[in-house]
C-alpha cells in the first residue's frame, strides 16, 4: 500500500511540475472583451498561464479600465501599435463578427499569427482573400470552430470510419435577433457536417417562417438529413446526430455524450433478434462526466475551446500542432451558408 502510495504521488507532482515548468516564448494579444471572450476564451488562457501583453478594445474608458483590472496587461484602442510590436507572437481575435475580415486581413499583412472567433468574415470573396493573404504571410490562421476539437468529435470521427450509410442531424435553438442566425449560429453545424462527411450535393432544402431549415444532403455513398433552427427555445436547445454505419449506430447529444449500439446479426438476412430475444448492448464511448470536477469534464474541454486555443499557442510558440480549421477549410462551410442564404 505504501509503495501504491508512494507511485501515486510521484505522479501527481509530475503532473503538477509539467504545468509549473510551461514557459512561453512570445507575448500574447486579445482584441475584443464581449461576454463569449470572458465566459470561454479568457478563462482557457488564464489556466494556460498565456502572457498577454495586450488586451484590444474600441472605448478608451474600457482601456484604461483594462489597466486597473487586469495586472501586466495593456489596455489599448491602437490595433496598429499591437500589430507592429515584435513581442507579438500571436493575436486572438473574438469582436464584432462584421470587424473580424478587416483585423484578420491586417494582422496577416504584418506577418503575425492569428487566432480568429468564428465567422472570419462575411462572404466566401472574403475568405478567399484571406486565404491569399495567408499564403503570402509568415503567420498563420486558426479558425475558431472549436466543434473539430471536441473530443465527442475526435471520437466519432475515428470509430465512424467509411462505413457511414445516413446520417440524421438536429440543431435547434431560440430565437436570435442580435445577429445573423445563419452566419454566427448555423456555422457551427453545416461546419461540422463537412469536417464529418465532407463534400455533398444539395437534394433538397426547404425553409420554412424564416427560421427553420430543412436539408437533405448527399454525400458519396450515402445521405443525411439536417434540420437547423432558431423557432424552439435556449432552455431546451438542442445538438443531436444520430450516424447509421454498416455496423451499427452512432448517438451524440449535445456534445456531451456518445453511444454506440451494434447492429444485431443475421441468418440468410432474418434478424436475428426477430428469431429469439437478443440482448441489447449500448456502448458509451464518452461522457461528460458532471461528477467529478475535473479538467477533462469541463465544459470549456467538451465543447472544444480548450484544445482550440492551446493548438494555437502551441503553433505560435513550436510550430508544431495539428491546426485542422484553417482557412482553407471554411471553404466547404461558406458553401453551405451560402447556400442557406439564397
């Protein structure tokens, strides 16, 4: 038992050590201080310990409020100044969606790496001029749909493999009239169609009292079916993907959960479980565990914002890290919306 002891804690000060030794290299900037930054972003780079040397505001009453509150930081309204310090060695950018084309488009010009809040810009002309852009600078872009960086996501995408067969899809929320529902809220899920299922034609879309979508997408091989909408409400919203496989079905619930059930067998095409009764077997792959208050059940790791942002941090500072929402890959997505637009 001692020994046991003993092991348990060598490995919990390796642990503690690991996050005690992380230095970075670069300074860090942030424009913007709306409540999504606050609620999600801030507090990943607070437990990352990522040393921002400013913080990007529009008032300069916020700024100087900035410098009373937020002990080492500048608070400033130059976005020019930032972008011309060589400390800089990344910029997160979460403001005004409609400002986000111009921020990105300037800080890739000054060859710095960036961190982009979804949308990135307004229309496909735009991405695509900054996907130039990228190309010409010495920076980076990671996109933040933080959805691919979910681990339900990671999961489902490893196990559902090429044997996919249909898929159903429903995402539906209350009502948002402070924005664009299509372009700050509907990105999320036509985004993770394409990163799940990749290219598609369109069979069918309808739309119905401006605020519900219904879409039947063909995929090579197989289909789905996808309704998006902001006619339910927030107390109940919901993100359900039922995936149908050759070997059975795959069920994610609001990015919280992840079962799979295996498809019973057969004898000369008779089900079995039609023959005698089968029992039946459902496989959580993941779950948030509400429980135990640890990191790994966090919310802000669920739903992706953690590995988001530390793939940024540590493209800044190693250039290594799998950056799987780079611009080049909204491609696909503004298809979508654009699509939905018409």
């Amino acid at each position: 038992m001692g020994f046991m002891n003993s092991i348990i804690k060598k490995l919990k000060n390796f642990r503690k050590q690991s996050y005690l030794n992380l230095k970075y290299q670069g300074k860090y900037a942030f424009v913007g201080i709306g409540n999504h930054s606050i609620n999600n972003l801030y507090p990943v780079l607070n437990h990352l310990r990522v040393p921002l040397k400013y913080i990007v505001v529009s008032s300069s009453k916020n700024a100087s409020l900035i410098d009373n509150n937020f002990p080492g930081v500048i608070g400033t309204t130059d976005y020019e100044s930032v972008l011309n310090d060589p400390e800089i060695k990344g910029i997160l950018i979460c403001a005004d969606p409609k400002s986000h084309f111009d921020l990105v488009l300037k800080a890739l010009k000054h060859n710095k790496n960036v961190f982009i809040e979804k949308p990135p810009c307004s229309t496909s002309t735009e991405l695509n001029e900054l996907i130039e852009a990228e190309q010409k600078s010495n920076g980076i872009c990671l996109v933040g749909m933080q959805k691919r960086y979910a681990p339900i996501v990671k999961e489902l995408k490893k196990n559902a493999g090429n044997s996919v067969l249909s898929y159903s899809y429903c995402y539906v929320t209350g009502p948002y009239p402070e924005g664009d529902k299509v372009l700050d809220l509907f990105i999320h899920p036509l985004d993770l169609i394409g990163h799940l299922f990749g290219e598609y034609k369109i069979a069918s879309l309808q739309k119905s009292n401006d605020d519900t979508y219904f879409l039947h997408l063909e995929h090579t091989g197989f289909v789905g079916s996808i309704e998006l909408s902001t006619h339910y409400n927030w107390k109940n919203a919901e993100e359900n993907l039922s995936l149908n496989t050759s070997s059975g079905v795959y069920k994610m619930t609001n990015m919280d959960s992840l079962t799979f059930e295996k498809k019973s067998k057969t004898l000369f095409s008779i089900p079995i479980e039609k023959i005698k009764k089968t029992t039946e077997t459902i496989e959580i792959l993941y779950n948030r565990n509400s429980f135990n208050p640890v990191m790994e059940s966090n919310q802000l790791v669920s739903s992706g914002y953690y590995d988001e942002i530390k793939t940024f941090i540590q493209l800044c500072e190693t250039g290594k890290g799998n950056n799987i929402t780079p611009l080049s890959a909204m491609q696909l997505t503004y298809k979508l919306i654009e699509n939905l637009k018409k």
